[in-house]
C-alpha cells in the first residue's frame, strides 16, 4: 500500500471517528433537554420558527424524559400539504430580492366619525296582513299615521271592561295620545302623598302562571288573573287611586323607549300595566332601559332574557321541524342540502348589529343555564325588584295606549325618574329575541321599522306632573327619619339614592303628609 493510500485510509478514520462523535453529542443533548425534534437541538430558537414537524406511522420513536415519543411532532396544526410537490430548485442563483415601490399618494385617512353599526332590516310586509295587522314602516300604509285603519276587533286591550270604549280605534281621532316627551318643567301638581307600595306576588318566572309571548312588537310577560286567594299576582298601591291593591295584568318590553326625556330617548322601556277594575282604566309604570358598556349584567332581568330565550328556541326549533319534514318528502340529498341551509341561515339570522355572533347564539346560551340561574327561575320573580326599581318619584299625566287602539285618556301613566340600567349583551339579546323571531312556519314575527324601531313616535304635548322628594320621601326613609326624612337622602345604610334623569323645576308642590 502505497503512502498516499495509508493517507487516504486514516483520513476516513478520522471522519468516521468524528461523525461519531457528532451523534452520539446530539443523542446525549436530545435524551437531556425539552426539545420537540432534532432541529431543536441544532437551533433551539428554531422552536417558534413556525415551520412544520410532521409526525406519522413511520417516523421513529424515542423515549425522553419516560414519554414514549416520536422525533417529528406537528407543532403547526394550521400548516397544510400543497396538492403538487414543489417545483424543482432552480440551478442559477435566486435574483436579488423585489421591493413594492410606495404609492404615490397616501391611503385615505380615517374618518371623523366611528363606522355605524349594522341595522336590523326593516320587516317584510306580509303580502296578505291579517285581520289587525299594523307595523313601524312610516312609509307603509300601515305605519303608524295609517293606525286609524286597523280593525281592533277583539284586539287584547278589549278583553278587559274599559268604560265606553267597546272595539274603537281612537289612533288618528283621539286627543290625549301616548307617549310624549317629559322634562324639567311639568304645569300640574303632583298629587301623591307617598311612594307606590307594591307587592311581589307569588308567582315563579318558571312556572304556569307567568306566559311568556314573543309579539311582533314587544316581549309580553302575561300574568295569570287572580283564582281565588291563593297564589298572589304582582300587585301595587297607589296613593292617589285609593283603591288599595291593584293587580298586575302585563309587562310589555318596547325597543327603543317611547316615551323620552327632553328628547332623549332610552334603549327600551318596559311598561307594567295593572287594571284598575273600579275605575275601569289603567295604571301604567313605565321604567326605562339603559344600556352603556360600564353596566354590568343585571342579574334581576337575565332571568327575563333567559325565558325568554327558551321560547325563541322552541319556535325556532319548529321551524326547523317542520323544514326537516318539509325536505324529507323529496331525496335525502335534498333534505340534507335543506338542514344544512337552514342550520346557516338561523346562525345568520341571530347575528347581533351591537355584538359578536358568539355572544348571540341563543342554542349555546339560553339553553345552558348554570345552576344560579336555574334557582332564580324557581324562585318568586319580583317585577320591583331593586335591580329594576331604582327611584320613588316619576313623571305622570293622563294618556293612552300607545299601539292600535289608542284609546284616549285610558291610562294613568308614571314615568320613573331613573333608568335601570343593563349591561350591551344584555340589550343586544333583547332585540335578537324580539327582531329576529321566526314562527313554525319559518316566517320572521317582527314589524320594526328600518332603524331597529318598535316604539310609536311622541304625540302632541299632554299636560304632566313630576312627584319628587319635595313631595314625599321613601317609606324606608320616613320609618327611619320621619316624613321630612333624613338629611342625606335615603340615609346612611338603606337603599342608595340615584340622582333622576334630569332635575325639575315647576309649579309649588304640596310639602308630604304630617
């Protein structure tokens, strides 16, 4: 053998020597470090490269730390094989990297103004509206300069004994129409002489005797008439009725308010009707909504949404019923193309214009009620409820119904001074419920006008009063302090006192009851 053989032969050995070396450093830093892969080990900032470590059947595995593991792992759940092999690299050198050139102009600025939020479409007028039908659509001919028009034929307010008031549409002829503005300066007296003390009753909001009723321009929660003596509807006394306690008929949720307050209007308004049968008319207590993104969850009224909710699911759940059989009459594939539309169409249909689609899937959110919102159900619902009921003092006047048939000077109207307040999820599942509604037969229920709207526009100006501490305390407060009360407004320790609306000014009040 010659020398430059001997020189080639002991060269190799030392290749393979090192190679060997090289091997068995990198088993020994794999088996004694975190790494996912062997180019961890050579680069560990290559962990976060992002680049795919692809693991199959025939990758080999090892042991590390005691976990039986393969050598490649998918690290990028996202990254995807392209459908063709990569082209062949090319054999001159890459050209010198591109750069987009800048334009020549700047990209528009933003705008001054946030862009606006999506509206719920105005409702779609039924080619053949139903006996009583009317809407919101001012340009519909049966918006609400059209209401004289609709029959009110054994409509819901005539089913209760109101004075000389059988079946008339007072819409367009009556002259003391609801809702009007209120503000800071009311031309009558207030005549109360102490704060309206209700009564909750006894009813549950998961029980029979509260119906829950998606209209097609409120939420309506129905009260069962009083039976006998036992159970108890919601009642209130009223100072200056001075009939003692009245009974609740209905609550009734309008989105936006209907009345408003110099102007302003609220994000809904929620209206406790109770029926005065002595006198024949009603008393309406009417509190605002008010949502703003500092407002957390009002616990009182989510068991309202959640009720409310579940009804919406039901029919919405015929519907899809009633689609499925609908399809299963034709060919599988057909009816399998015909869920699966529909599947898309309600998760479409449920997509708040105030929030994220997450927040507004009702099937994840109404039908799983954790186990304190199943004990708020089962318990006594109270509709005066500190959550809700946040003052003593209102605006009142003399008014009507504020939807088809208008009737004139047949409700007593209060205006609480202020607003309960609910948080924007809260608001935005409120009107999904109302606005999009679907029946059995898959047909939206809804009749809001282009801006969201189910509220009749204000009237003309009614004479109002407006009851505030100079006329009379809290009854916690006088039991404390006396009928003047207390010297800081509700007192140290008792219900906290809320500042109204606004403040009003007006003619001289009578001083409380001594």
């Amino acid at each position: 053998m010659t020398h430059s053989q001997l020189k080639r032969r002991r060269s190799r050995r030392q290749a393979g020597h090192m190679a060997l070396l090289a091997t068995t450093t990198f088993l020994n830093q794999f088996q004694n470090c975190n790494s996912r892969s062997w180019l961890d080990v050579l680069d560990p900032a290559a962990i976060n490269d992002g680049m795919p470590q692809l693991a199959n059947k025939n990758n080999h595995w090892i042991e590390i730390h005691g976990i039986h593991t393969p050598l490649f792992q998918e690290v990028d759940p996202s990254f995807d094989f392209t459908p063709e092999p990569s082209a062949s690299p090319s054999i001159s050198p890459s050209l010198s990297p591109t750069f987009a050139q800048p334009t020549k102009s700047p990209t528009r600025r933003p705008t001054g103004v946030p862009t606006p939020l999506p509206t719920f479409a105005t409702a779609k007028e039924p080619l053949n509206p139903p006996k009583g039908y009317f809407n919101y659509d001012p340009n519909s001919d049966y918006g609400p300069s059209k209401w004289e028009r609709v029959s009110v034929e054994n409509d819901f307010w005539h089913t209760f004994n109101l004075i000389d008031k059988k079946n008339a549409n007072e819409c367009g002829s009556g002259d003391r129409q609801s809702p009007i503005d209120v503000c800071v300066r009311p031309v009558e007296s207030c005549r109360e002489t102490h704060e309206m003390r209700p009564k909750p009753g006894d009813y549950k909001m998961d029980g029979p005797f509260i119906s829950k009723q998606i209209l097609p321009n409120k939420l309506r929660l129905m009260m069962a008439p009083r039976t006998g003596d036992e159970p108890d509807p919601p009642m209130v006394d009223f100072s200056d009725i001075g009939a003692g306690l009245l009974d609740m008929t209905n609550i009734d949720f309008k989105f936006p308010s209907e009345h408003t307050v110099c102007g302003k209007r609220f994000d809904g308004e929620m209206q406790y009707y109770i029926y005065n049968a002595g006198r024949r008319r009603f008393v309406a207590v009417s509190f605002f909504l008010e949502a703003l993104p500092s407002y957390p969850r009002n616990e009182h009224l989510q068991t309202v949404i959640n009720v409310f909710g579940n009804v919406f699911n039901q029919d919405k759940l015929k519907c899809q019923q009633k689609q499925t059989q609908t399809a299963q009459s034709s060919a599988a594939a057909f009816a399998q193309n015909s869920n699966r539309l529909l599947h898309l169409q309600v998760k479409e249909n449920v997509t708040s214009n105030n929030s994220t689609s997450k927040e507004t899937i009702f099937d994840e959110y109404f039908l799983h009620h954790d186990e304190q919102d199943r004990r708020r159900l089962s318990r006594k619902w109270d509709p005066f409820h500190p959550d809700i009921q946040k003052s003593v003092h209102f605006w009142g006047y003399k008014g009507s119904f504020t939807e088809p048939p208008c009737t004139s000077n047949m409700v007593d109207w209060r205006i609480m001074d202020v607003p309960t307040p609910i948080s924007m999820k809260q608001l935005s599942q409120f009107k999904q419920i109302l606005f999009n509604h679907v029946d059995e037969n898959c047909e939206k229920t809804g009749v809001q006008n282009s801006e969201a709207s189910v509220a009749r526009p204000t009237q003309a100006p009614l004479k109002y009063y407006k009851c505030t501490r100079e006329n009379y305390v809290s009854d916690e407060e006088r039991r404390i302090c006396g009928d003047q009360g207390c010297k800081v407004p509700f007192g140290e320790g008792l219900n906290p006192f809320y500042d109204p609306i606004v403040d009003v000014t007006g003619p001289p009040t009578r001083a409380p009851s001594t």
